[in-house]
C-alpha cells in the first residue's frame, strides 16, 4: 500500500511541475533527447531478404513441387470448410481452395483472390477465380522470407501506419492499456488512483501507466520496476505529449509494443504479432484476435496462446469484456467474438535456409548501400532464390558427401575435411535459384560456390569445341562434330617447350568423331583440336561466355588448367543452355524502400556470345555425354529428363565436377578438399551423384521440355565410326546435327560397300 501512494504521489508531483520547470535545463535536455529519437527514427529496422515468389500454372505438380510445405513455412492455414479469409485453404479429392494474400510489389502488386485449382493426379490442369469465374492462368504465391540484415536481428519489427490499424484494434488497446488517452498530458494520475485502489481492494492488479509512459520507459528507460524510475518516465512522458499529437504518439507505441518471442527473436509491433500468431496483417484480424494481441500485452509469455491457450482465452474475454462495458462493441458482438475458438498459427515453421546465399545477397546489396542503411532502414531485398530448389540443394549435397564417406573409406577418415558446392542457374534469366556453398555454414563461412577458385579440369572442354565449331564456320573443311580427330599421343611445342597431354589411364582410341572426343572426355584429341583452332580463340570465347578472369595463352588451358570459381563455370554453361546468350547471373531482382517504393531494379545483362547454331551443336554432344559417354551415370540413377553435361576430374585428382543442364535448369557441383588434397575420385564418381539427385528434385512435377535446334541447323543420319551419311547396311546410325550446308553428302563407304 505504500508504494502505491509513493507512485501516486510522485507521479502527481511531475504532472503539477512539469509545466512550472518546463525551461529548466534538465527538461530541455529530456525534450531535446525526444526529438533527436523520434526524428532519427526510434527503431534500427533491418532489411529483409525474400526468395522470389512460387508460380502455379497449368501442368504443374503440386505435391512434386513442394507446394503444400511452401503453403507451411508461408502459415497458409489448413482448413475443412470454403476458405473464406486470406491464408487458408482447403485440399479437395481432385484440386485445392485457396484464398491467396496479396503482395505489395511496386508498380505491379499481386491482388488478394480465391482461387479454385483443378487437377488429375495431381497435376493442375485448370485455375478459375471464385469470384468472378474468370480462367486464371497464373497464380503467383507471396514469397518467403530468407533472413534479415542487421545487428538487431532478435529484435525485428516492420512499421504500420494508424490508419492501417482497425478501429476495433485501436479501441480495444486504447479500452484495456489507458482509456483517458485522448484527455490526460502523459502522465493520468485518475489512472493511477484506479489501480490502487483496484490493487489495495483485492482486485485485478492494474498498471497506472498510460500508453505514452509504457512508450518512452521502452524507448528511453531500462525495464527495472524502482520508484525511482518512475520520475524520469514521467516527465519524458510529458515531454513527449508537449512535443507530439497523441496519434502519433499512439502510432508509436503500436510499433513498439513488445508482445511475444520467437525463439531468440522478439516479437515487437502489432504487425509483427499479428503475422506471428495468426500469419496475417492486423487490418485482417477479426475482433476476437485482435482483443487476444491486446491482452498479452502486460505478460506476453504468461499469456501465450502458443503456451498457454486457456490464459490467453481469459485474457481474451477480459479484454471483450472491458469493451462491452465502455461501450466499444455490442453485447451481440461480444457474444460472438468470446464464443470464437483461438486458431493461431503453428510458432516455428521451419524456414528455408540458404546462409550462404544470403551472405552473397547482402554483400551485393553492401556494395550498392551503405551497410549501416541495410541495418537501419528497412529495405527489402526481393532475390531470385528458389527456397524449394534451395532446400533440395542443401540437402542432396549432404547427403551426397556422406555417400562418397560410406563408399571410399580412405575419404572417410577426413570426413570432416570434404566438401562440395553447388549453384543452379536458370539460363534464360540468369536468375541464381541455389546456392550451397559448403557442408556447414556454422563451421566454415567460405563461399564455395563463388569465392573458390579450382581447375575445372574436363568440364572446361566445351569451351574449346565451341571455339573449334565457331571459328571454322568458314574454313573451306569446317569442323563439324562428326569431323574425325586423332585421339593418338602427341607434343604441343611452345616457348621452346613441350606440353604432352595424357588419356585418362593412357588410353588412346585412334580416330574419332569430335562427337566421341566430347563425350568420353579425350584429352589428346581435344588437345589436337585446340591445337588446330588456336588458344587466341578458345580464350575468346571463354571470356564471351562467362568467365571472369585473364586466362593464360597455355596449351594446358584447352584441358582446364585454370582457376576458376562453381559461378563462373555456371555462367558458361547457362550461356550454352541459352542458345548462346550470356546473361550475368544475379541474385537480387528488386530492392524497395520500408513503404514499398521502388529504389532500385536488377534487369539481368544479355549479350551474344556465340551463335545460337554452335551452342546448339555442343549442347547435342553433351546430351550424349550423359547418354553414352561420361554422364552416363545420370541416367543409371533414374534421371529421365532431356539433359546435357560434362564430367571434370583434374589430372591429380584434386577436384571433381558435374556441369549440366536441362532447357530450364543449369547446376554444377564441385567436391573436393580445401587444401588441395587430392581426392582421387573422378567427376562421376563425386559430382555426377550429388548433380543427379538435385536435377531430379528440382525438375520434379514441371513440364517436360526439349532441346530444340535452331532453324540454322539441319538434323542428318550419319553412322559415328564414320561421320558420313548412313546407309541401310550401317550397323549404327545417330541423328547428328549441322549448320545448313556443312552437312555430310557422301555416304558410308564401309557399311554400303558391295565388297
């Protein structure tokens, strides 16, 4: 009971003073203090980094594109009725019900609608909008959030507006935290003589602070519960109200109001709370929810409805209660909202995580922003990240380097030690859909899959069949892939020196098309080919294509004796896979400013780096790498898709790779040591399996597509010990691909041969 008084007399004493000392230096310095804070911004907000958004179409899989877990990590809520509020759905024997929410883009925002989606075994066939019945041929899912950018991570909130905030929000806060709000100066000693007496009488304990002195005690002040406390916190409070309108006071404290945790993260702002327990904005919340957020806040954890679901039913009803007996609701509506079950949504779904990605991400953005405005100020950082690609990435690669410890045990004794990167490029966008970087982010923060720098060995090879195919286009003999080679050992002399590539195993197989060189990966005769065509042009096209470095004018170069990183041979493969057209890869589409303002957007850069004849012609031989060549083991492990590839293994064994593409989907997996170890495994033995598995599941559930050549090139039987045109006694015949004009005439001379 003595306390009370002393907080009631303290409090009163501020009040009747605070106009009487109002020019003293203290309480300038006070009003000083507030100014700088609210004029500065009160919050740190970190940016927030988004994978870009899921597209359902017709055709598309739903359960083989992970389309239900994304429904979960977005807090889309199961439902056995018709959806009737944003973020619900409703699975049928045939389709879903789903009520989609909206996302602000710039200058194209996605609406809010319900949509009703047909499928035969789960395939979409048909989307139609229940409202006005119209054919719906894309729906576009809200995209995930990633992470955050900032030191204040554990503290994350995102700004409302008052007028974003419904009447009944805003009343029932205003009913249960300080009814007088409008009419006292900061500090309501009326308020306060209520809670004591309410506190000495033995009833609901009561706190006698108003909204503005729980706003500048968390602003300003410590969280100790001390008399002496309470001074200061009431004369900051009525600085605050000398200073500001009480609707912007009120708005502050709406953004400011600590309400829960997520785990280590606390949940600060109704916008905040409203999307953690009910995983929608507060301006969609029905009067029920709305009460329940204002009753957790004198002891959110005391009164989580994720804990303790009958407190938060209680606290609930209180706070209805209060609301009917001012008059704020009607006794019908307080009878509907008590009788309302509490449906929250589930507290920790597991997000997709991509730490090596993200880091990428901010430090892109860092290099744009100061990094001081992505810790502060709010941006949101829209990607081109995949999140369900990602999660197969992480995953397969996992679960990938474990199979290579299991299967070679001298790997198993540093298995600790081995490790591997994987990035996933779509050609056509130069969008980066997955990115791993490594084993374990916690343990190792070194980037892999773009700040490595390895030999890439065999997979470098195409480079210099594409160099041999373009240059010679108008050599009177132009090099075709049926253009037999010399796979015999031989010396490149340079710089009164000698180079002497070597066959896997020292194994020579005579002559052969260009075709079979590629694809059984033959050192000696791609070597001769480089030889022929000349490094200035091999150097050329690599750089066109993609890599980012001066490369040496060294004969060992046509066999991948480079550094270069997992980006960069992405970057030439997606070229390939484009028909030819390089685009820089990037990560980040949008950048937008705290209130949805465009600042910044990422279009993707496009060149011509070969013709689209050539790049079709090499990517016709790595479709038969993973045929009959190198890559076999793709389709030995149940890959069924059209695809091309290449294996690498460099010639001591230190790395291993597997580049390859399907028409939508670039990926390439290195695994070896970071100290350069030799491994001692090929690119199919490592890579090949962890590329396999990833393809699989990201290429699950979407339309198959093929590799179509352009109208530049005409598609001839040919028998392959040859290169001429087939004939009816050839043994063996493939359909091989030329430019218009360079297609062979004469036929098989051994098979047709009479004698």
């Amino acid at each position: 009971m003595r306390r009370s008084f002393k907080i009631l007399a303290a409090t009163a004493a501020t009040a009747s003073l605070a106009g009487a000392v109002w020019t003293h230096s203290w309480v300038q310095t006070l009003d000083k203090r507030v100014s700088q804070t609210f004029s500065d911004g009160p919050w740190d907000l970190p940016s927030r980094i988004y994978a870009s958004p899921f597209l359902v179409h017709d055709e598309i899989a739903l359960e083989e594109t992970s389309f239900f877990e994304r429904l979960a990590r977005l807090r889309y809520r199961e439902v056995q009725h018709l959806p009737t509020r944003r973020g619900e759905f409703r699975r049928l024997t045939n389709g879903v019900e789903i009520f989609l929410r909206g996302f602000p883009y710039p200058r194209k925002p996605v609406p809010h609608r319900r949509l009703r989606i047909d499928t035969v075994d789960g395939t979409v066939t048909r989307m139609v909008d229940w409202q006005s019945g119209d054919r719906v041929y894309v729906a576009e899912l809200e995209p995930e959030l990633l992470a955050s950018v900032g030191e204040a991570h554990w503290q994350q909130r995102r700004l409302v507006s008052l007028a974003e905030v419904p009447p009944r929000f805003v009343n029932a806060i205003l009913t249960s935290e300080d009814r007088r709000f409008y009419s006292h100066y900061g500090v309501d000693p009326r308020g306060i003589a209520r809670a004591i007496v309410a506190n000495l009488t033995g009833g609901k304990r009561q706190g006698g602070s108003t909204i503005t002195q729980q706003l500048v005690k968390n602003l300003f002040l410590t969280p100790e519960r001390a008399i002496r406390r309470k001074i200061p916190e009431a004369f900051l409070a009525v600085v605050t109200e000398r200073r500001y309108s009480k609707n912007q006071i009120l708005e502050a404290y709406l953004n400011e109001v600590y309400l829960g945790q997520d785990g280590r993260r606390a949940i600060h702002g109704i916008w905040e709370a409203s999307h953690f327990y009910f995983a929608r904005a507060p301006n969609e919340l029905s009067l029920a929810e709305a009460a329940l957020l204002t009753g957790l806040i004198p002891a959110p954890n005391k009164y989580s409805p994720h804990r303790h679901p009958e407190r938060a039913r209680k606290v609930r009803d209180r706070v209805l209660r209060q609301m009917a007996e001012v008059g704020s609701i009607t006794q019908g509506e307080f009878a509907r909202a008590v009788s309302e079950p509490i449906e929250t949504t589930p507290p920790r779904i597991e997000r997709v995580r991509a730490p090596y990605f993200t880091e990428y991400v901010r430090r892109r953005a860092s290099a744009l922003y100061p990094t001081i405005d992505l810790k502060r100020n709010g941006y949101e950082l829209f990607t081109t990240l995949d999140s369900s690609a990602q999660k197969v990435a992480a995953a397969v690669l996992q679960n990938g380097l474990e199979q290579i410890q299991q299967r070679y045990p001298k790997i198993g004794e540093r298995k600790d030690d081995l490790q591997a990167a994987l990035i996933a490029i779509h050609p056509q966008s130069g969008a980066i859909v997955a990115m791993v970087g490594g084993r374990s982010y916690g343990k190792s923060q070194f980037n892999r899959a773009v700040q490595a720098r390895r030999q890439p060995g065999s997979v470098f090879k195409p480079i210099v069949f594409l160099a041999a195919f373009e240059k010679s286009r108008t050599w009177p003999t132009p090099i075709t892939p049926a253009t037999m080679l010399d796979d015999t050992p031989f010396e490149w002399h340079y710089d009164r020196r000698t180079w002497r590539p070597q066959n896997y195993a020292d194994t020579y197989l005579g002559p052969v098309s260009a075709r079979r060189a590629l694809e059984l990966s033959l050192n000696s005769a791609t070597a001769r080919l480089a030889a022929d065509v000349g490094l200035g042009p091999i150097r050329a096209t690599a750089l066109a294509l993609g890599i980012d470095r001066e490369l040496p004018a060294l004969p060992s170069l046509s066999l991948g004796a480079v550094e270069v990183s997992p980006l960069e041979v992405a970057e030439v493969y997606a070229s390939i896979a484009n028909g030819g057209v390089h685009i820089d890869p990037r990560a980040l589409r949008k950048v937008l400013s705290p209130n949805g303002e465009l600042i910044e957007a990422h279009p993707p850069t496009v060149s011509r780096a070969i013709s689209p004849e050539t790049a079709f012609l090499v990517t016709h031989i790595l479709q038969g790498v993973i045929e009959s060549g190198t890559g076999r083991g793709a389709r030995e492990r149940g890959f069924v898709a059209a695809a091309a590839g290449k294996t690498g293994t460099t010639n001591d064994g230190r790395d291993a790779w597997f580049a390859g593409f399907t028409p939508n989907l670039v990926a390439v997996v290195w695994v070896g040591y970071d100290d350069g170890e030799p491994l001692g495994l090929t690119g199919a033995q490592a890579a090949l399996p962890i590329w396999t598995d990833f393809m699989k599941q990201a290429s699950a559930g979407r339309p198959a597509t093929k590799f179509s050549p352009p109208s530049g090139l005409t598609m001839v039987e040919i028998d392959p010990a040859t290169g001429r045109r087939a004939g009816s006694r050839c043994p063996r015949t493939i359909l091989e691909a030329f430019p218009v004009g360079q297609e062979p005439i004469a036929p098989c001379e051994i098979h047709d041969s009479w004698f």
